[in-house]
C-alpha cells in the first residue's frame, strides 16, 4: 500500500471504527460509499481496546477488501493480548485480504493514562508488534506519531527516539495523532527526516465540527489547545451551526499550511460520518490533484 503514499500530488486517507450495532453499521457503510468516489489512499478502521471489537475490525476490513474499491488498512493493539492471540489476529487480516495493518500498543483498558501492564505472554511496545507483524508475512505496517510527544512518555526526546525505534523495526509510514496548530508536526517531520527516517508522516486531522472536538482531542491527545484559536471559536458555542463552519475554517486553514510545507498527505478521523470529510477533500481540491 505504501506505493499509494508515493505520488506527486497531494493525498488523503481516513479512519474509521467498527460498528457496533445495525444502526452504526448503516451510518459506516453510508460514510464509505460516499468517500469511495473521492479515491482515499486507504482508509483504516480501529481496533478496541482490549480486543473488544477484534471481530467486528477483522468484518469491516473484510467487507471493505471484498465489497468496495477502496484498501483497506486494519489497526492492531496489543492490549490484553497474548503473542498466540496476536499472531492469530493478523492471521486473520492475512485471511481476510488485509494486508495493510496499523501497529499500535494500545492503551490500559479503562485508563487511557494510568499504568500499562502487558499480557504476561504479550508485548509491551509498538515496536514489538512491528517486528511480529513483519515476520508474519508481506504487510505494509504504519505505526502511531505524537507531534508532542505520547502522553505518557517520559519527555518528548525519548518519545522521539522510540518513534525512531519503531520505524526502524521495519514501519513504512507513521499517522499522528491529532493537533491543532502546525508547528509541532512540521518539526516532527524535520527531525525524523534528519534522523534519517524517510518514511511518510501523515497528520491526522480532527474536522473541529462541535465544541466536544475542540476541547476533547487535546485533553486527551496531549497536543496544545491554542488560545487565540479557542477565543475564535468558543465565541459560537452556543450556536452549533456557526461553530460548524468557523471550526471547518480553520480545519481547512491548518491542512492549507500543511500541504503549503510539502505534506503530502491528510489522514481524517471521520467519527464514521462523511460530511466533514467530503468539504475538506472538495475544499483543498485532493479529489481533483488525484484524477
Ligand atoms: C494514528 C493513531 C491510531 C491509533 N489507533 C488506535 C486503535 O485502533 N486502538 C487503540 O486502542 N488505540 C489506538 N491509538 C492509541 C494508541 O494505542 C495509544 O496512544 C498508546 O498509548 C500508544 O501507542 P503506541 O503505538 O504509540 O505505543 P508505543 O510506541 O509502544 O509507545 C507507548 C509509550 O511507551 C514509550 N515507549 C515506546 N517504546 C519504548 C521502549 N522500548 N522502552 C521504553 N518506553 C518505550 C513511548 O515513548 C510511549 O510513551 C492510536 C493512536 C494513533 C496516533
């Protein structure tokens, strides 16, 4: 899949989660036919923590694979599970015509932030699932960037050098995690790039369409909130129709100074619904730049 991130013109992928009941499904599956003509260069679906949707990721990547034009790509964690357990989830994917998989540790179920205990015959790092994934077959693996650093790492140089680590392990490209000003992923790219790694670094995009995005994807991201960016938009909170289009504005103007500096792709977290997406993709011309 990596050969789709290697072109001359600016790209985009999304992210989806499974389903996790008929209405979901319908809403899934509405998103997806309506991004399928606008040609993502994948798009990928979570896995939940603790393996709780392992069934419903492996069918939505399955069905993508068999139903649709689209590729699919199908994240992977580690959490709660043991080494067999993992070589029998991506087995699945291999199975299932998946051959693009996101590597990424996971969280501790319940706490995003409290204290990571692996399986007692698991793995306790991302780079330790590249290095699986890898000796399973011919997979196209990406792995989890954080622009300022993994909430939980000890200071952002040692998160750097364990970024590094993991690509080095044999990752073909790294998503970050969302954020909201440019600086810290254009320094990001800067740094892998004078380490040497040269793998693709796609920005993931949170479409501020509610106050809950604005003020949600931080807390948890561990990415700055800006402030001049909140007294532009906190002043529509009360109106969600005005919110909706000054937070797409500034979605756009951020992924505007993205492919400004040469980034030449977006990843969007979709919350499975297509709207968002669709604007973004026809505002920036990314479905024109592909035909
Ligand atoms: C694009 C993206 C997609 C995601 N998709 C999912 C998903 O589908 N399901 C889900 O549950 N979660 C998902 N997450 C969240 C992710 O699982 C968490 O952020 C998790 O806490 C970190 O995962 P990681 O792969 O970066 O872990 P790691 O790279 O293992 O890093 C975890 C922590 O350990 C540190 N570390 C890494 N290697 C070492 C080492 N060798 N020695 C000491 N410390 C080390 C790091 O600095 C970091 O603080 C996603 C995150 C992103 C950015």
């Amino acid at each position: 899949m990596v050969d789709r991130l290697d072109v001359d013109h600016p790209l985009f992928s999304v992210e989806f989660f499974p389903p996790k009941d008929a209405a979901g499904e319908a809403q899934l599956w509405g998103a997806i036919r309506r991004l399928e003509p606008l040609d993502p260069a994948f798009v990928s679906v979570t896995y939940g923590a603790g393996g709780t949707s392992r069934d419903r990721t492996i069918r939505t990547t399955e069905r993508i694979a068999s139903d649709t034009t689209l590729v699919p790509m199908a994240h992977l964690t580690a959490v709660a599970h043991s080494r067999a357990e993992l070589r029998h989830v991506i087995g699945s994917y291999a199975a299932a015509g998946v051959r693009n998989v996101l590597a990424v540790r996971g969280d501790p179920p319940g706490d995003p932030l409290g204290d990571w205990t692996p399986h007692p015959d698991g793995l306790t790092y991302a780079d330790e699932l590249v290095t699986m994934v890898r000796s399973l077959g011919d997979f196209c693996v990406g792995v989890a960037a954080f622009p300022y650093g993994h909430p939980r790492s000890v200071d952002a140089d040692t998160d750097f050098e364990h970024l590094v680590a993991k690509i080095r392990a044999g990752a073909d490209f790294a998503i970050t995690q969302l954020f909201l000003e440019p600086g810290g992923f254009l320094r990001l790219r800067d740094r892998l790039d004078a380490a040497g790694c040269h793998v693709p670094l796609l920005p993931g995009i949170m479409p501020l369409t509610t106050v809950r995005t604005l003020h949600r994807g931080p807390e948890l991201s561990g990415a700055p909130l800006p402030e001049d960016l909140v007294a532009r938009l906190d002043r529509f909170a009360d109106d969600p129709v005005a919110f909706r289009a000054a937070g797409m504005d500034a979605t756009a103007e951020l992924c505007e100074k993205l492919l400004a500096e040469g980034v030449r792709g977006l990843h969007f977290y979709t919350l499975n619904r297509s709207p968002a997406t669709v604007e973004l993709v026809g505002r920036l011309g990314l479905a024109a730049a592909r035909s």
